[in-house]
C-alpha cells in the first residue's frame, strides 16, 4: 500500500504540460492576439499615426529598422548593459540576502541602512551612474544592477528566513557544523525555489530598466524608443518595445527550462 | 529522590520506580541527571517549569520508550538529550560523557521525517556519511546497506516527494542509523502514518534494533505501542515534567496485542498516565 504512491524519478513530467493541453492554449492564444491587431488596427484607422500607428506600420517599422542593421546595433548596445548590470546586480542581491537573511548579527548591522536605501527608484540614481562610471555602458549597467539587486536581496532574505529550523536541526544531529557548512549544505538548497522566482522576476525587471537605463544618452534600444517617441514617430516607438518584449520572453522560457531542470525535486 | 538507577528500576509492582541512589553512567549507553528545564517568563513572572528533576538512564542495547499525557515535556526532554535544546539544570550523559550539542553518536528521528526534499533517496541516507571520513566507495556500500536494511533499495533514485510517509520515516531512519550511532532518539516517528503502517514500522523497527545491537530511546504519547517496543517505558507526568514511575515490561517478543500480559502492562502505564499530578 505504500508504493502505489511511488515513482521512479526522473520522468519527463516537466513536458506534460507541452502536450495536447498546452496546443489548445496556443491556439486560444494566437485567436486573443489576432483579435486585438483586428481592433487595434480599425481604431488606427480613425486616429493620426502619432496618436496610434496601425499594426501594419509598426510591422513595417520594425523591418525596415530590421533591415537598416539599426535595431541589431541598438539591441546589441543594450545587451552590454543588460547582461553585466542582470549578472553584478542578481549575483551582488542573492549573495547579500543569503547572508543577511542567515546571519542575525549582518540583519542588525544593516537593517536600517537597507531600509533607507530600499526605497529609492533605480532611475533616481542616474546622477550616481553619470558621476561613478560615465554616460556609457556602466553607467546604464549600474542602473539595471540596482534594480535586479533589490529583487534578489528580498527574494533571497525571505527564502533563507523561510528555511525550516527542523531541517537544521536534522543537519546538525548529522554532522552539519558552522555557517558555512550549513549554508551551503541546508539553507541554499532550501531556499532556491524562493531564489529562482526572485532571479526569474529580476530578469524581466531589468529589461524594463533597459529603457531607464539608456534615459541619459546611452544608445541602445531604451534609446531609440526615447528618441522615436520624441520624434512622434510612434510606430518606430512600438517596433523598439517590441524588441524588449522578444528579448525578455527568450530569457524567461529559457529560464524556465533552467529552474524546472534545477527543481525537479519539488512537489 | 532524584536518580533513577535502571537497573534496579524495574519492579514495577511495588517500588516507586525511582530508586535513590546516583545513575550508573559507565554502564549506560546515555543517562539523564536531574535534568530541568525553565522557559523564562515575560517579564512580569511566568516563568514555566517544562521538566524537573528528570534522572534515567538506558542501558547500552536498550529499548527504553518515554510516555506520558501531552504538555509533561516528553519533547523538550528529547530535544535535550539530542543536544537540540539546553537544559536549565542537569545533564545528558553520553557513555560517561556529558552532552553540549548535536553528535553524531546519536541518531535522531522525528515525527514528521524532516528530509531533505532536493536530496534523493540514496542522497538523503548519505547526507552525514558525506562529513565522516570514509571512502566515496565505503560510503556508496553503507548507503546500499541501510537502503537494504530498510527495504528502499528500489528508490534509490526517487526524491521524497514521491515516497508515502511509511516510506519517508524509512529513508529517516536509514539516515539516521547510516552513521553508526550507538543510540537512536525517536520522537513519536510513527505518529505520522496510519495505524497499519504503523504496526509494519513497529516490527521493522524491532528487527532493526535486533540486528544492530543499537540503544534507542523512543518518545510516543501511544501506550500500546510504547508496551509492544520497549524493555522499559518511563512513565511522565506533567506540571511540572517529571518521572512518575518507570515500568519493566516483562513479556517475551514478539509481543500480542491480545495477550493478556500485554493488556496489563497497557492498563497499568495508562493508570499512571492518568493519574493526575
């Protein structure tokens, strides 16, 4: 009676979801989308292109962009700033919250500084990101660092605090001693499922940072999204937004992949 | 009033079960000496007295169950004795040697198995092999034997989250007893599963205890199945915590639950349980 509950590990349940139920939802979802080009695009009829662009010039903005090699240099500009202020950003944010969130000496010595410093939007620290590093790619980079950074510290703080005491305990009756053993052997485990919905979340966030970022005169595609709109040209605006939305479904079905992979021991 | 010498606790009929005289440490595998526990109040008084003055021991190779109504500390006092919890007075006597924190020379199992989720099976038994100083292939050969000894040899890849509790308190128990310890702490490990697997836990659990030679000391709040395991149950009483009488259970094993020596021995620990303070 007690192994009709028991499977062997290791199955692709991962992929169940990508079957037959999953088809039916593409389909309902390519219907959604082609709908909404239907209703934006008679709305755009009776409205200027600088008030609202049809889906056919916005279609035609981003080949062209496309084709000029312009929105391949600008994505590629912000890939400079995305990846290294993504990466500083979440290593620096899981890294303290781990630490903070562990240690109640380090939680005391910053709890007051980290309350200050909380609150403060990332695009109210471009003063900060001009003086420290330039109006170049580290200073957009540093930008999408603090934003990432925030995200990860609570996600982790609060993951590690969730920690069960009795795991610990367990741990220690089997030889578990010290921090650092502990850490690594018990709390880091346990908190990953927090960690990665934090990290997941951070990586979407810096991709709307990407626009804050680049608000100072660094080129890149939040740039070009600042400039077409300056310029009223709406549908180039739109093209450029578009570009942010694909970069960021690829990082997160890929992240996706990586995190099912990495908590396959979840119920 | 205060020690209890297990060797001569054991007529139950007449003697109090608290013989006077000190614990004889060198002969038990683990003995409790006067141990006490106060939670501080708030402030303004309050203070709670958990246990007091509880002195016990277990003789190496032992079956000793702890029993007694809910609130008398049983867990508190378990908790010390692993190391888990301080206590306010007293101590924890390890053969001889007094207890300051987790060890691995015992191994401790909970009610609600604690394991690791993102270890698998084979990993989870392993865990307190990977801090000792054994081979990888010492290890891998400990680890097949404990699954072995449990029967889970087929899940040795499979995470916990696909185990029923019976099978869970299993990978907990090889876990425990993968490091060799000379003493097994239980708390209520079989509070958890139904009553049928209780009883198959209960006999795997003998078996295992025959075949290792461990001493256990095994906290459960049911008589019955304290009088079917043990070779002695200390019977607790609550306000404060404290050994109301230890019992010697003198029935040859495998016990029945219809015998009517056992119907006694579960008649007489349920009279003391409930015999008020």
């Amino acid at each position: 009676m007690a192994t009709e509950t028991a499977s062997p590990v290791g199955e692709g349940d991962a992929f169940a979801s990508a079957g037959l139920g999953d088809g039916r939802r593409l389909l309902r979802g390519a219907v959604g989308v082609a709908a909404f080009l239907v209703v934006w695009h008679a709305v755009s009829l009776t409205q200027d292109p600088f008030v609202l662009p049809s889906p056919v010039a916005v279609a035609g903005a981003f080949a062209s962009e496309l084709a000029s090699g312009d929105m391949t240099a600008a994505l590629s500009q912000s890939v400079r700033h995305w990846v290294p202020g993504t990466i500083a950003g979440t290593g620096l944010g899981v890294a303290a919250g781990v630490a903070f969130g562990w240690s109640r000496l380090l939680d005391d010595l910053t709890a007051p500084l980290v309350r200050t410093l909380r609150p403060v939007p990332p695009l109210a620290l471009i003063g900060f990101a001009i003086a420290w590093f330039g109006i170049n790619d580290w200073g957009a980079a540093f930008i999408i660092a603090v934003g990432a950074f925030w995200i990860n510290f609570y996600a982790a703080y609060g993951a590690v605090e969730g920690v069960s005491e009795d795991l610990l305990d367990v741990g220690r009756t089997l030889g578990v001693r010290g921090d650092l053993d502990a850490v690594r052997s018990i709390v880091l485990p346990a908190s990953l499922p927090g960690i990665m919905t934090g990290i997941r979340t951070g990586l979407g966030r810096c991709w709307m940072l990407v626009v804050a970022s680049e608000i100072f005169g660094v080129p890149g595609v939040g740039r070009e999204i600042i400039r077409a709109s300056n310029n009223l040209r709406v549908d180039r605006a739109i093209a450029y937004i578009l570009v942010l939305s694909l970069m960021y479904l690829l990082v997160d079905v890929a992240f996706r992949a990586v995190e099912r992979r990495a908590l396959a021991w979840r119920a | 009033m205060a020690g209890v010498n297990g060797s001569d606790a054991g007529d139950a009929d007449d003697s109090p079960g608290r013989a006077d005289g000190p614990p004889e440490p060198e002969a038990a595998s683990v003995a409790l000496d006067g141990v006490g526990k106060t939670y501080p109040g708030d402030g303004d008084g309050g203070a709670v007295r958990a246990l007091d003055d509880v002195s016990f021991s277990v003789a190496d190779g032992e079956f000793v169950c702890l029993v007694g109504p809910s609130g008398c500390g049983k867990t508190t006092l378990f908790r010390i004795a692993a190391g888990l919890t301080e206590a306010t007075d007293g101590r924890v006597l390890l053969d001889g040697t007094e207890v300051t924190g987790p060890t691995t020379d015992m191994g401790v199992v909970f009610q609600e198995y604690h394991l690791f989720p993102w270890l698998t099976v084979a990993e989870n038994v392993g865990f307190g092999l990977e801090r000792s100083d054994r081979s990888p292939a010492e290890r891998e050969a400990r680890v097949d034997e404990m699954l072995d000894l449990v029967g889970l040899t087929e899940f040795r890849d499979a995470y916990p989250k696909s185990l029923s509790g019976g099978m869970k308190q299993r990978v907990a128990i090889a876990r425990s007893l993968a490091v060799d310890p000379s003493l097994l702490l239980m708390d209520e490990p079989f509070g958890a599963v139904d009553a049928q697997t209780r009883e198959m836990l209960q006999r795997e659990l003998l078996d295992v205890w025959a075949s290792t030679g461990k001493t256990v000391l095994f906290v459960t709040h049911d008589v019955a199945e304290a009088v079917t395991l043990a070779d002695r149950v200390v019977v607790m009483a609550a306000d404060p915590g404290r050994v109301r009488e230890i019992v010697d259970v003198d029935v040859e094993r495998p016990r029945e639950r219809g015998d009517a020596a056992f119907a006694e021995y579960v008649g007489r620990v349920r009279e003391l349980i409930g015999a008020g303070p």
